[in-house]
C-alpha cells in the first residue's frame, strides 16, 4: 500500500473518528456553528453533517417520514448552507442553489481523490497573516472546487465553498458521477434518486413511492413523471378554485359599495395558495433542478406582483373606508385627495417591491434608471395638462371656494351678466362638474377652474331681496307717503327680515312710473325657502299698494278711447288724512320710525301668513 492511499484511509477515518465529536458537541451545544476556520475544518464540517443528515434520513426518515424529523433535517440543511459561498447568488435563488450544490460538492468529494489530510491548510496556516482583509482562497489539487477565505461581514474571516464553485457544481458532478466511491456514504446516488424520491418530504414514504409503477419514476427534466402530474393536478386545482373565488368577488363587489373589500379577497388568496404550492413542490416533492428554480423564479414573481395588487387595492380599501363616513362626502375634493393619497402610497409600496424583487432577482436597474433620466422629460411634458390640472386641484383644496352641493355663479368676468350658475356635484383631481339650471353638466378643467371668479351663494348667511315696484304717476305724493311707510311697518313685522330698518325709498321718477325700491335681508341660506318668503313679502306689497288707493304703473302706449276711472276719491282722502294724523301727532315715520314704534312693531305679522300650511292658526 503506497503512503498517498494511507493518507487517503487515514483522512477518511479522521472524518469518521470527527463525526462522532460533532454529534456530541452538537447534543452539548447545539447552538455551536460549524468550524469554517480553514479550508481543513471547511471540508470535514461539510462531509460530516451531510453523513449525519443522509444517516437519518435512512434509518429515521425514510420508513417513517414525518414533520418533526423533517424539521429536524431542515435544521441540519440550513447549518450546511452557512459553508457556502452565496454572495454573487440572488438571494430568491440562495436555498435552492445552496441545497442543490451541497449534493453535488458532497457526491464529488466523496468521490475524488483528495490530499492527504495534513496537506490541507488549516486555521494555522494563518495565523501569522498581517493583511486579515487580504484575498485568499484554497483550491483542491486538480480540480475548480475553490474555497474562498471571506473578507468581511458577519462571516470574516471563514472559508467557504466559492459562489463559482457552486453554480458549476452540476456540471463538476456530471465528470465523476462514474467514479466509485472513496469515502463510505450512508445513501449512495443522493443525486439520482432525488429525482423520484423526496428526501425532505414526509407527506409521502420512501416506501411507497418504491412501490410506484416503474413509468411513474421515469424521468423528465431530471423530475419523476409522478412528480409532475402531482404539480399539475394541484396546480389545476388551484387555479380552477382561485379562478371562481375571483369571479365571485367581482359580481359580489358590482353590487355593494364596498366593492374594494371584495377586490381584496383575490390577492389575499392568492398570497395563501402559491406558498403553499412552492412548499410542496420543494418541500414534499423535492423537486431539484432547473424545473425548481423555475418554479422558485415563477411563485416568487406572482407573490411579489400579488403583493403588489394586494396593496394597491388595499390602499383604496382604506381610503373608501375612510370616505364612507359621514363627515366626507363621497364626491368632494377632501375624497379626492383621500385617494390621491392612498395611490400615491400604493405606488411607493409598488416601486419598492420593484426594487426588492430586481435585488431578489440580481436585475440591475442602473439602466432603467439612465432610461428614466432621459424618457422623464418627455413624460413630464406630456403630462404637463394633468400636472396643472392637479395642482389646480391643490389649490381648491387650500382655498375651498365651493364645496359639493354648494350654488354658485362662476367666470372671468363678475360683472358678466351672462355669467352661468349652477349647484356643484363632484370636485375631482382632474376637473370639477357642475350642474347648470338647465339640469345640465358643466366639466371645467381644475387648472381653469381656480382662476374663475366664483361667487358661492350657499356660504352666505343670508340671502339678499332687492326689488323695485312702478306706481302710477296719478299718485299722490301723500298716497306714496303711505306706500313706502305701509311697506316698511309690514317688512319690520315680518319675522324673515333680519334689517333692523328696512330700506324702503322712493328711489325716482321713471319714464312711467314712480319708483319705490325695496332693499331687504331675508333670514334664510335656502334658495326654495328664500323664493317663499319673497313670494310672500310681494302679495303683501300688492295689498298694501291696493289699500292706499293707487296702482302699479305699467309700460304701454295704449291709446284709451274710452273715459279713465281715475283713482279712488274716497280711499285717496282716507290715506291724506293718516298722513296728517301723522303729522299732528308727530308720527310721520320720515326719514325713518322712531326707536319705540320699531321696538312695538318688531315681528307683528303672521308668518306663513294666516290660512297657509304653516301657520300657528
């Protein structure tokens, strides 16, 4: 026997006198990490936790699978992946390319023919290094395995399997798969029987998937033919639930207002079921291969772009929800900006699942970005209507000229008399719709909109009544007298004037009549209520205008061929002789009624006046 094959045998016992010194530390300090100090302590760390990971699957796991041991194997699995090298490996594809290198780098190195055990650099070799940040890595004689010292971080310091030497581990394997073994192995062709067996699944026995018709183990794309119609029938099934699921949602939310709630249901199982279903392909299924990295790369992609859906219809959810009070109305601008707010942070959150999943998946997006820099002015110059639109928009909300409901009169120009005026319905982040009194829709862009004049009417605290009446120029200058002080003692009485005294004048001489203008507040913010006190305040004025005797002049040139009646000698005489009562008593409410006679007057008259819905009688 040469001294290399005794070194050989003497590094072989060295792992099998070692593996019962880890179990033990292992059962006395299970947190202890695994000796990654050197290239020496690196191998046989890595040789003896896969011997004691394959000894349970064979003697506990496989006849008798079950969750427990599974999760006992995990732990195990997960120790060995701290040997390698995954820093240039994206962080979706870390365990699976991890777990998959592991098989082969322990098939290849209990196949080669390794150095003898002393030739192996260990944790003293480099001791005496100056330069602990220097670059250093071990390579194993006559092969591209490298072990690469790390240079910071968390794992300073520790030899591990190179990111290289595990993304080509498949293809090292393929080289030496015919070699015999040269180091005793618990399971033999851990890397072919993966392909129909499932090592880390306990759903299904070992036992029992030997007993499977032998088509049902062949192989397609290194995955068993079971395998396959099992992930298709799952794969089926769930998407004939989540496909029904969806079109339930959706009629649900066509019928109720809370129609975000619904449109949650979807992403919400979505995000349930695709785990679950990569959970059993790697976990239960053990799929291995390019099949497992797509399927890694393809669930990862729907649960992040579910996330993604998830939040965007959540974010609205929240903000219909906040909008469904009472205090906001569905179509105001407060509403809008609730769900401007709530886009705005959907499209952060969807922005930054973007750049975790690019991070995830090892895309740059330094190109993209360069794109955007150029494409961005060309975006904001395309967009330049709806950013004045929207800042339009900023400036209704800061200002609040009109509210939704609110009537109002708008245009450049407020002296206009063709200006429009109409109740306002919706205020958007893009345009506001008023209704015009024709029951028509106006839409005017919020850029516009904000620059109008805008008179509100319903903000006002009371509504204005400016009226003007025509007497004949038969009347006398007495008769007038007691028109105008007639007209004052009935608006001073009236319990809808608020004037504490009323502006009734005689304001001119027309081209047919004599003018009398009425100037008056009207205690109400109601349009059709203000219409009904004015109504009133008329039919009263046409009372007292018939009780003194005179008339309401008109314009006409009619010519009467007929001999005119003339006015009312008797009520004439009766309303001289009140004015001169008046005068006598020094009453003549002119300029203005004294302070008593206001106070004794004050909200005399009936209103709603005697025999209408609302009287007190």
């Amino acid at each position: 026997m040469s001294s290399k094959q005794v070194a050989i045998y003497a590094w072989i016992l060295s792992l099998f006198l070692c593996l019962p010194t880890s179990l033990l530390a292992d059962s006395e300090h299970p947190l202890q990490p695994l000796d990654l100090s050197s290239p020496r302590a690196t191998i046989k760390s890595l040789m003896g936790t896969g011997d004691l990971m394959l000894s349970i699957q064979r003697d506990e796991f496989w006849n008798n699978p079950n969750a427990k041991i599974a999760k006992k194997l995990r732990v195990y699995y997960e120790d060995l992946l701290s040997s390698l090298d995954l820093r240039h490996v994206p962080p979706a594809a870390q365990f699976k390319v991890a777990g998959e290198g592991f098989v082969f780098l322990y098939e290849i190195l209990a196949r080669i023919k390794l150095p003898p055990l002393a030739d192996i650099p260990d944790s003293s070799a480099y001791i005496d290094l100056k330069d602990k940040d220097k670059k250093i890595s071990w390579t194993i004689p006559h092969t591209q395995i490298t072990l690469v010292r790390i240079p910071e971080g968390a794992k300073k310091g520790q030899f591990l399997f190179s990111s290289e030497t595990l993304i080509n581990a498949e293809s090292y394997y393929n080289k030496v798969k015919m070699l015999p073994y040269r180091h005793e192995v618990p399971v033999k062709h851990i890397a072919e029987i993966r392909e129909y067996l499932t090592p880390e699944g306990w759903m299904i026995s070992s036992q029992t998937i030997e007993q499977f018709p032998q088509w049902l183990k062949i192989s397609i794309a290194k995955q068993a033919i079971w395998k396959w119609l099992v992930l298709v029938l799952v794969l089926g099934i769930s998407i004939f639930l989540l496909t029904i699921l969806h079109r339930t949602m959706n009629r649900l939310a066509q019928h109720s207002h809370k129609e975000h709630l619904y449109h949650l249901v979807s992403p919400i199982s979505l995000m349930i079921v695709m785990p679950m279903i990569l959970h059993l392909a790697n976990s239960q299924l053990s799929m291995i291969g390019v099949a497992s990295e797509a399927l890694i790369i393809i669930t990862d992609f729907i649960i992040y772009s579910t996330l993604a859906w998830l939040a965007w219809e959540g974010s609205m959810a929240i903000a219909e929800s906040i909008i469904a009070s009472p205090k906001i109305s569905e179509h105001s601008l407060d509403a809008g900006l609730i769900r401007l707010v709530a886009r705005v942070v959907s499209i952060i959150i969807v922005i930054a699942i973007i750049l975790y999943v690019s991070t995830e998946f090892g895309v740059p997006l330094s190109g993209m970005f360069a794109g955007l820099g150029v494409g961005g002015i060309a975006i904001a110059l395309a967009a330049q209507p709806t950013i004045e639109n929207f800042i339009g928009s900023l400036n209704l909300y800061a200002d609040k000229p009109v509210r939704i409901g609110d009537f109002c009169r708008y245009g450049a120009d407020i002296t206009s008399d063709t200006q429009p005026v109409g109740t306002v319905e919706a205020i958007g982040l893009r345009s506001t719709r008023i209704r015009g009194r024709d029951n028509t829709i106006t839409t005017i862009p919020n850029a516009d909109f904000s620059k109008m004049h805008v008179v509100n009417y319903s903000q006002r605290n009371h509504i204005f009544l400016m009226s003007v009446i025509g007497l004949r120029y038969e009347t006398s200058d007495d008769q007038l007298r007691y028109v105008i002080a007639m007209l004052r003692d009935m608006l001073l009485g009236h319990p809808r004037v608020i004037d504490e005294e009323p502006r009734v004048r005689f304001s001119g001489f027309g081209d047919f009549s004599l003018n009398v203008e009425i100037r008056v507040n009207i205690n109400t913010r109601d349009r059709n209520e203000f219409r009904a006190i004015r109504e009133d305040i008329y039919l009263r004025v046409m009372k007292i205008v018939k009780e003194s005797g005179t008339a309401f002049a008109f314009p006409s040139s009619t010519v009467y061929y007929t001999r005119d009646g003339g006015l009312v000698e008797e009520q004439q005489k009766s309303a001289e002789a009140q004015v001169r009562s008046w005068c006598s008593a020094q009453e003549l409410p002119f300029p203005s009624f004294s302070f008593d006679y206001r106070k004794k007057t004050r909200n005399t008259l009936d209103y709603p006046p005697e025999g209408s819905p609302d009287s007190n009688d």
